[in-house]
C-alpha cells in the first residue's frame, strides 16, 4: 500500500546484546540506497555506533538515528543499546517510536532481553514486527525458534516467508502469503473473516491481508521474517513489510508537543538534543518552554537539524512539523525526558538504577573536571543522577559494571581525567509514612525575614511506583511564574536526600500556601526556604529506609522447581508464584534489588543451563 507523500515512520530496532540488531541496521540502510557502503560492526565502521566506545566494544550504547527511505515513505530509523545496562536509552526511545522490529537470532533463540522487550511493546500495543536473524549460521532453527516465539513472546505471530538450505552460508528466504492457519488466527480479531470461516468460505487474500494490516497496526499480531543481516536474505521480505504493515506517524496540528529522547555535545561543547514532534510544528529562533523532572524551564531554538534532511534537500532549514524528529540547537538547559507541551503517551518505567558508586578524580586537581563531566552525562541520561559526595568526589546511580566501564573510558577519553570508582553498592529509598505539613511565614511586619517569601507544604506517601509528584492548593498565578517554578524545582532537588540520606520517592508535596512581598521578594528567596519547609514536613511525616525491590520471572524446567525455589527463598524472594506451562514452570516473584544478579547468576547451575531469568520492573513495598 502507497504511503503518502509526506508520510514518516520512526522505526525503532531492539534487540538482546549481540542478536545482531546493528548489522540489521546497517543492512537496511544499505539496501535502501541511504548509505553507500556497508558497515561492520566487527570492523568498527557502522553508521549508528558512532561513538570510539561504540565501535571498540562493538556494543550500542547511545541511542542514534539514520534515515531512509521506502518509496514516498521516509524512515527514521533509531538503533537502540541492547546490553541491560543502557536500558534507560531503550525507554526514551519507546515513547517517540511509531513502530518496532524486535530481533532475535536463530541460533540463540528467545532470550532474556528480548522477553522483556517484547512485554513492553505489548504493553504499549506499539505495532510490531519480528526479524529472526542468522538463518545462515550453524546450529539455526525454525521450528524451534517459532515455538520459543509463540510460548515466550506471543502466540499470535504471521510467518511470511519461509527458509531453504537453513544453517548454511547458501541459506534462502521466500515470501509466503498468510496461509488458513493464520487466517483462523486472524479471525479470532475480524469479524468479517470468522464469517467467510463459519460459512465454509475461503476468504479472500485481499481480506486476509487487509486483517493483517490492521491488526498489526493495533499491536495484536506480529508478521515474523526469516533473514540473515549478513547476507542480506529476508531483508527485503522485511523491507516490504515495514512500508505495508506498520502506520506512519499522524500529522496532529495544534500546539505544539514533543519529547526530547537523547542528548549529545558537539566537539565545540554545544548541547544538541534530539526531539520527536508528536504535534504542531517548531521554527527556527522559536522560544519553547520545556518541562522535565526539576520543573519547567525556557528555551530558545537556534537552529534545526530534521532528520532526512540529506536525502531531501527540501526540508533542509525548514520548520519541524509533527511526526518528525530533529537535532534541536540552542535548548541549552534541555535533559532527555524533557517535554514540549503535554505526554502524548506513557512509557511503563523499566527497573531504576539499583547500584551506586563514588567518582573520584585520580589527580585532586581534576575534581571540578570531574564532577561537569559527570553532570554533562547525567544530562544524557538522567537516572544516574550525579551528585556532589564528601572530599570532591561525586555520587553516581548505575545499572551495572558495564556502565560503569563505560563512564570511566568516556571521562578519560572525552574530558581527560583520570577517574577512580569505588565498589558499587546498593541504593536505598526513604519512603513517608505519614503526613507532614510545614510552613514559614516571612511576617514582615515584626522583623526583617532571612527570605522574603511565604512557603507551606504538605508531604504524603504517593503511590507505589509514582515517585516525586508535586501539586498546588493555592490559586494557579498568585505567585509570579519564576518563584512558583523555584519553589518546584527545588523540591525535586531537595528530596534527592531524605531525612536519612537516601533518595525520597512515592511521595506526593503539595503547595498550602504562598505570599511574596514585591519588589522586594526574588526567586532565590524562594529556592532558600523551600528546603527548610520541606524537611520539617518530611520530618513531621517520617520516613522509612526500604531496598529496592524488583519483579521478577523465571521460566524453568519442571523438574528443578524444587531447588530454584529453595535458592530463591534463601536470597530473599517474596511473593513466588509458580505457575505450570506444559513441561516448565514460570515462577513469578519479588526480590531484594541486591540479589538480583546473584539469583541471574545461579540459575543456570540450578536448571542445566536451560532456565531464564528477568526483572521485570520495579515492585511496590506491599506488592
């Protein structure tokens, strides 16, 4: 089906490490004529792993964009880090994307990676399809494979073609057309074809394909292709697909609203912030108010770098309309998660960042270095949330080893310091408890305050998962817009340390009451006593200091439920919830983030290699 000529698809490309979901990239990109020669992630010369880190370690780290394009259809493709330890760049990507291409390899099958990712696409009903790549290596399945997809992923998948000589450098696909199987697959959604089904017709394959359009645009069926990165087989059958099964992003006029879901620094120091237009339009020299987690702030746009431009001089310097993402300049204070206008959609929260460690500079005189490199990188990704810690050091929150690996070759290789890391430990929360409420009244007609300025606020638990929320019981305009905006961002930054010292979350503050005395009152009046009311509300509510928890599955053989029960209830596991499907149990669970690799880890000695393990999110205290 032609697309229209202004028609965009951002099309995101996840993946488990290492299932070859760069070298797809790469070959898409070929194919279509957007590049002229074809990277290697080997090689270390593919177009999205632009960065030295990238290309060394031949892993994804930054989520990056290319551009191609099927006939009137432009593609902006986003690569994604597969390694868990990048799994914050993966979540801004899913809030931009129209649809996805989830990768899986032939030869590994179904793993852990990809059935989390899978159960997000779901969650969102984001159209998806399904690559199954390496059809050329040895020990490459089908049957297997589309077994593992239909028990783990989903069962409601469309192979649509089909594989000769599998295993083989000489390994080919064919296209196939939706057969009656999955015509009766289809029927279960389409009432039309259950008709032609229950009347003892065959339906028309134009019906069949029709269902299958729309039912993958809805996310409740996904094609599946059968291909090879390397040599090109299937590509095309995918290529196809992309254009015909999965929608172009609407073009919503109105005010505008965007998300920005990546950031980056030129080699002159310049921030650059990646934005996806879901509605109206931006213009060069325009002034944009973003809002991210520390408040509202404003901008100004100097310039704008649209996606494709290259392969459409046309849109080159013109004005950014919806559906379509650019490298927005001038956003200066802009961080990724910020936003233009209201949500377009939510994005269910991967596990936060679990572990934390102090940065030193190895040479004391780099410490201040140290500490705006770190900043700069919590401006990319906002969960690691640098901090200043004792003696010039800086707190960071992590995923992993790997990150932490990373951080460091960056600091050396980008900013030049030397840094020294100590042992990760875990993170702990504060919760409140109860309610608290505090204020302080500038009662300037008795003595000169130490702030001009009138604060009340009320402190509460917030519901699980909700993290910081703030609210206003005062009347919306009875402070100027600058000291209402101190009083917000200031909260957010005062409750990075609750009253043990740990991070506050599920916590809703609200603003009781207000009052400023003009001229004399200023917005550092308010960003000074905002941390004094706050804390004696905090104070007055408590806090209790939990460990994270997270959710998790295990799929496991039948017959050592047994022993990975007993290991998991040693480890601290909750909540477990084994559940039998045919000869393996899935055990659902919650476990003490601090364990979580260590139950990963012994797994596969419990299981004879053959158990999965996945956290799957975060889990609230009563559960």
């Amino acid at each position: 089906m032609a697309a229209p000529a202004t028609a965009t698809l951002n099309l995101g490309i996840l993946a488990h490490v290492d299932a070859g979901k760069t070298s797809l990239t790469e070959r898409l990109l070929y194919d279509t004529g957007a590049i002229d020669r074809l990277g290697s992630v080997d090689a270390g010369d593919t177009r999205t792993d632009r960065g030295e880190l990238e290309r060394a370690r031949g892993i994804t780290i930054r989520s990056a964009v290319a551009t191609f394009r099927l006939g009137a259809l432009r593609v902006n493709l986003i690569d994604t880090p597969g390694h868990a330890d990048f799994v914050a760049e993966v979540e801004r990507a899913l809030g931009v994307l129209d649809g996805a291409v989830l990768v899986l390899s032939a030869v590994e099958g179904v793993q852990a990676r990809t059935r989390v990712l899978m159960r997000t696409l779901r969650e969102l009903e984001l159209p998806t399809l399904l690559f199954v790549n390496k059809i050329d290596r040895a020990g490459a399945q089908i049957d297997g494979t589309l077994d593992a997809v239909r028990r783990r992923l989903s069962s409601r998948i469309v192979p649509l073609n089909d594989v000769r000589d599998l295993g083989s450098a000489g390994a080919r696909t064919a296209p196939r057309a939706p057969g009656p199987a999955d015509a009766e697959l289809l029927a279960d959604a389409d009432d039309g074809l259950l008709a032609s089904l229950v009347d003892g017709r065959d339906p028309a394959p134009s019906a069949v394909r029709a269902a299958l359009r729309a039912q993958t645009a809805a996310g409740l069926v996904h094609p599946l292709y059968f291909g090879s990165a390397l040599t090109g087989q299937g590509v095309a059958d995918l290529l196809d697909g992309i254009a015909d099964l999965l929608p172009a992003a609407p073009a919503t006029s109105g005010d505008p609203c965007g998300t920005v879901f990546a950031v980056e620094r030129t080699a002159s120091g310049e921030k650059v912030a990646y934005l996806r237009l879901f509605a109206g339009e931006l213009r060069n020299r325009q002034r944009v108010t973003l809002v991210g987690r520390d408040g509202p702030h404003d901008g100004r746009i100097t310039g704008l770098d649209i996606a494709g431009a290259e392969l459409d001089p046309a849109t080159a310097g013109a004005h950014l309309t919806a559906g379509n993402i650019a490298r927005v300049h001038g956003l200066t204070g802009a961080r990724v998660g910020d936003r233009i206008g209201t949500p377009q959609r939510a994005v269910p929260a991967f596990a936060p960042p679990s572990l934390e460690t102090i940065a030193r500079a190895r040479r004391p005189r780099d410490s201040a270095r140290l500490r705006a490199a770190l900043l700069a990188f919590a401006d990319e990704d906002p969960l690691i949330r640098a901090r200043p810690a004792s003696g010039g050091a800086t707190s960071l929150l992590l995923y992993g080893e790997v990150q932490k690996e990373i951080i460091g070759a960056r600091l050396l290789a980008e900013h030049g310091v030397e840094a020294a890391f100590e042992k990760s430990t875990t993170v702990y929360l504060e919760r409140p408890v109860g309610v608290g409420e505090a204020e302080e009244d500038m009662n300037w007609r008795h003595r000169r305050p130490d702030f001009w300025a009138t604060i009340g606020l009320r402190v509460e638990p917030g519901p699980p998962g909700s993290g910081i929320t703030y609210h206003r019981e005062t009347e919306l305009g009875a402070l100027p817009h600058a000291f209402d905006r101190a009083i917000e961002e200031t909260v957010h930054r005062t409750l990075e340390r609750g009253l043990h010292g740990w991070p506050v979350t599920d916590c809703r503050v609200t603003l009781t009451r207000s009052g400023f005395a003009g001229p004399v009152s200023t917005a550092s009046d308010f960003r000074g006593l905002t941390p004094i009311v706050l804390m004696r509300a905090l104070a007055t509510a408590k806090t209790r200091v939990e460990e994270p928890r997270h959710r998790f599955e295990a799929e496991i053989p039948a017959d050592t439920l047994a022993p990975v029960l007993g290991r998991l209830a040693a480890l601290g596991a909750s909540q477990l919830e084994p559940v039998p499907e045919g000869d393996t149990w899935t055990l659902r669970g919650v476990i003490p983030a601090s364990r979580t690799q260590e139950a990963e880890q012994a797994l596969p000695g419990l299981t004879r290699g053959e158990g999965v393990f996945i956290a799957v999110s975060p889990a609230s205290v009563d559960g």
